[in-house]
C-alpha cells in the first residue's frame, strides 16, 4: 500500500455543535438528520470535514460532554441508522466526519457509576472512579482542596460519607484512568466509532485524564471567571506524564484501521496546556495527529500578541513534526465578533482574523455561525441553560451566548433552524434576521461571501497549503505580515505565486508598498498595484510580483 494521505494537513474542518446546527423536528434542540439536512451548506461553504460535538446518551447536565452510554446515540439527536445515514452523506459529499470523545468523566448516570454508588465503599466498583475518604473527625471535609472547572469544589460527598472527584459538575465524576478496565472500555468505544466509518476524533479535555496519584493539594486553584489554562495553577491535576501512553495505545488502534483499509484517520486533542513545548508532547510521532492552539484563541487584538502566538505554536510543534492547529472560537468561548470589540468594531476584526487564520500553514477548524460573524447574545439570566451560571453562584453568564441556534433563513426565530412553530432550546436574538444564511449568501459583502471565497482560494492556490511561513519585516507597527511561498508545494504547478498577508490591529490607515495583485480583503482597502492603503482592523491577501 502506497503513502497514506494525510488529508488533515492542511485541511478546513467545521465544529457542529449538535445542539444548535439544525433540528430536523419540532422540539428546538439540533440533531443527526438536521446535520445530514444541512450538508449542502457545509459543502458550498468549502470546508473539508465536521466534527460533532457528543451526541451520546445523556442526561445533559453539560449538554452531552456528561456520557451515560458512549457506544449509543441519545434518543433527543437521533438513533445509530441516523448516525449512519450523516456519515453516508457526508462522504458523498466528500466531507470527513470525526466524533467527540469524552473520556476524563462520564455521566453519573452511567451504570458503572451507579454500581459503584451502589457498591460501597472499598468495593471494586468503586475503584472505576475516583473516590476517597474525606478529612475531619467525621470525614466532613474534602479530601484535597481542588475545585471544578465550572466553579465550586471537584469532590461531592455521597450518602455512605465518601466523596467522588469531578473536575467538571458534579453529574461528571472523573475515571479513574489507573484502572484497565477503563482503559478497556475506552479502547472499545474508539474501535466502535471506527467500525462505523468515522474518519477520527477530537478528544475531550485530553490534558486530565491522569490525576496526581497522591491527590495533592494545589498551590492555588483559579478563582473568577471558568478559565481553561489551569495547569500552573493545579499542577496535580493537569498534564501529568501519565497521559501520554493512553494516547500512544490510541495511535495503535487508529493505524491498525488505518493500515487494513488506506484511510488514514485523525486523532485530535483538546488540551488546555499553556507551554508551548508541554503543548507539543501530546502531538509526538506517535501519539495524537492534532492538537488545538489555544493560544491563539486566547490572544487580545494585537498584531504583536499575535506574532507570538503564532511563532511559539509553530516552533514547538515544528520540534514533533506535527502541524499546528488553528483555531479562534468553539462551543466554551465569546464569539470572535463579540471578544474582539463591540458592534461593528467586533465584526470587522472578527473578519479580518478570521482571514489570517486561513492563510496559516496546517489545519484550521472554524466554528458554527463563525462564516456569518455571529456576535456573542446575551441570553436573558432566566433562559441560562450552561451549568456555570449556577455553579459560578451566577456570576459567570456561561457559555450559552456562543451556543445560540444558527439562523438559516427568513424574518423571525426560529429563522429555519426547527419547523416555525417551535422554540429554540435557547433564545435567538432579534437582529439574526440579517445574519441568516439566505440573507448573507446574496450579499457581496456579507461575512459567509468572504469566507466561502476565503475557502475556495485557499483550496486553489498552492501557497495555502501546509508549506512554511515567513514573516515579513517589512510591516508596519500593528501589522502583521507573512508569506507563504509556493515554491516547490506542486512541482505540476512550478510559477503558482506565492501569498502575502497582511493584517492590521491599529486603529489609523497603514500604508504600505508591496507591489503586487489584491487576492481578497476582508474589508475595502486602496491598491493601486504598488501602494497598499489598509484601513483598520483590516485582512488582505496580496500575489506579490
Ligand atoms: C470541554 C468541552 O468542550 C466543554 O464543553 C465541556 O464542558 C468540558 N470539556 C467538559 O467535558
């Protein structure tokens, strides 16, 4: 068998958050036959593959990442036939599919969970989880001083006076990963998926699954708002070595598919580990293919902030082999046209950041509602679904701004996103009217035109594929700039032009001499073929000459 494709490499994949893409019923919550429903979308929108956020059985306390069945899909989203009827489709249209992969909790509605709630303490049932005796006379106070993600203590005591560790809401008791048995089911769940035809996996929280083995105390946990880099806070709780050999058996498993049919297939992690170089260890040759570069997400509207990023990213993944992964928004955080700035500052930025990205070397996933510029909604205190509002005593709003169903077409909600006459599982806001799919895909201007063009060019030239990327000198303060060269990517193709982007954080005109053909701007700017004037805030690919 010849080379496999690595076909990730430079590819563009789409979050759908299940939840809020597109309901195919009339009970306002998203599901498997809406993805299928929508495809078409996907497809002119030009990206490569999706992946879908947990559609397993669950009592939803988080919104799926709460897994009572991992190997079963729940009832609200579809059943398996829906399940394998999306994957069919998709690969009709010639789109990869990856699952989500929840495998630091399940749900406490999991029977293993029941079963050792049901055992007692010191049973073998117990052992699946992590639960331990409490300090005090009488064991009233928590083993250790962790506290969850989502706010509050990580331990929950039970009736029979034992606590359980959760890093997340108290309905997510975390395994207990020292276990094989553990290991075993897990093992079993990826091979699931994969005998269903899935083409890989983005992996839940893959910075946690090994806990300190003592349960020290943390130096000092994080107080405030839900924040993801946590491991120089609680250096026992996150990114220990013990990580590594579960995603190395992982890799083995995924080859071995690999290897019987041709298909390669693309593990990709979620791992909230601020070190670049602690970052990289999780993509080594042999363990997971990707991994998020959250530090780009995490970056202020700042060309400087920006470069770093960047740089830092693609230094220590260079030092692996691996690519880096770019990404600006999902599921847990603002909306780009709301983090970056208010009303129509946001949008502009998020557009213009949203062009760089896709002139980055490697993969990019773009997020759901990202190609309309969707801004953050303030959803109304009393319809607050995200278990953080509560948990944070209810001062963290919670996620549930970025997880607004998407407006696909016409003048009110449910703007096509369930049958008219249902109501959306969280409120959609008025202003979506302009914002739908139908309204943007006859608008020159509109943020899904740019984006579609964006990913059409991107696909066409050669210099936006995985090669390297130089940083220009030449920019001005507040600007970013960098070429990709496309020397020798396509040896069919040997004059393809090299790309030039430019991005501007600044709030005055920059101008610049870069003589050279316009490819795509996110906003107007002046070019007369030599003197570029960027207004602000402002993305331009250029064909230097
Ligand atoms: C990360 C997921 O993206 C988030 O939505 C979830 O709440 C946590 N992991 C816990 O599973």
């Amino acid at each position: 068998m010849g080379v496999m494709h690595r076909w990730w490499l430079d590819a563009v994949l789409y979050e759908v958050y299940i939840r809020s893409f597109a309901d195919s019923g009339h009970d306002g919550v998203g599901d498997l036959t809406g993805v299928s429903s929508r495809l078409p979308h996907l497809h002119e929108l030009g990206v490569d593959g999706i992946w879908i956020t947990p559609f397993y059985r669950s009592p939803m306390a988080d919104h799926g990442y709460d897994v009572a069945d991992h190997r079963d899909v729940d009832p609200l989203f579809g059943d398996l036939a829906a399940f394998d009827a999306l994957l069919t489709e998709a690969h009709r249209y010639g789109l990869k599919v990856l699952v989500d992969l929840v495998p630091n909790h399940s749900s406490n509605a999991h029977p293993a969970f029941r079963a050792a709630l049901a055992a007692g303490p010191g049973s073998p049932e117990r052992d699946l989880y992590i639960f331990r005796d409490g300090h005090g006379e009488n064991g009233q106070l928590p083993p250790n001083n962790w506290v969850s993600v989502f706010g509050g203590p990580a331990w929950t005591r039970v009736a029979d006076g034992q606590w359980y560790l959760h890093l997340f809401a108290p309905e997510q008791p975390d395994w207990d990963w020292r276990h094989p048995e553990v290991r075993a089911d897990h093992e079993a769940t990826v091979r699931f998926w994969l005998d269903h035809g899935v083409d890989g996996f983005r992996i839940d929280v893959t910075h946690g699954l090994v806990k300190n083995s003592v349960l020290p105390d943390n130096p000092q946990p994080p107080a405030g708002d839900i924040a993801f880099f946590r491991e120089r806070a609680e250096p026992h709780s996150w990114d220990q070595d013990g990580v590594h050999e579960i995603y190395q058996r992982w890799r083995t498993i995924v080859e071995e598919y690999s290897r019987h049919d041709g298909r390669a297939r693309v593990l990709v992690g979620e791992t909230w580990v601020a070190d670049p170089h602690r970052l990289a260890r999780y993509v080594r040759p042999d363990e997971l293919h990707l991994t998020f570069a959250f530090a780009l997400l995490t970056a202020p509207w700042s060309a400087a902030a920006w470069r770093t990023a960047i740089t830092d990213d693609l230094a220590a993944t260079a030092e692996v082999g691996a690519p880096a992964t770019w990404v600006l928004a999902n599921h847990d955080v603002v909306r780009p046209a709301s983090r970056y700035g208010d009303g129509a500052t946001g949008l502009r930025r998020a557009r213009a950041a949203l062009l760089t990205l896709l002139a980055l070397p490697g993969p990019v996933f773009l997020y759901q509602g990202d190609e309309l510029g969707l801004p953050q909604v303030d959803v109304p205190p009393d319809a607050r679904q995200d278990p953080v509002w509560e948990r944070s005593g209810r001062q963290s709003p919670g996620r549930d701004g970025a997880r607004v169903p998407l407006p696909w077409s016409g003048l009110r909600s449910p703007y096509g996103f369930s049958a008219d006459a249902a109501t959306p599982w969280l409120p959609q806001p008025e202003g979506f009217a302009d914002l739908t799919v139908d309204a943007q895909a006859s608008d020159p201007m509109s943020t899904l035109v740019l984006v579609r063009s964006a990913l059409a060019l991107r696909r066409a030239l050669p210099a936006l594929g995985g090669g390297p990327l130089r940083w220009r000198d030449d920019a001005a303060p507040g600007c970013l700039a960098f070429d990709r060269p496309a020397v020798g990517r396509l040896p069919d193709m040997p004059d393809a032009p090299d790309l030039t982007c430019v991005m501007s954080t600044t709030d005055t005109d920059v101008t610049l001499a870069i003589p050279g053909r316009l490819v795509l701007a996110s906003n107007p700017v002046g070019y007369d073929g030599i003197t570029l004037t960027l207004p602000p805030d402002t993305t331009v690919w250029l064909a230097p000459r």
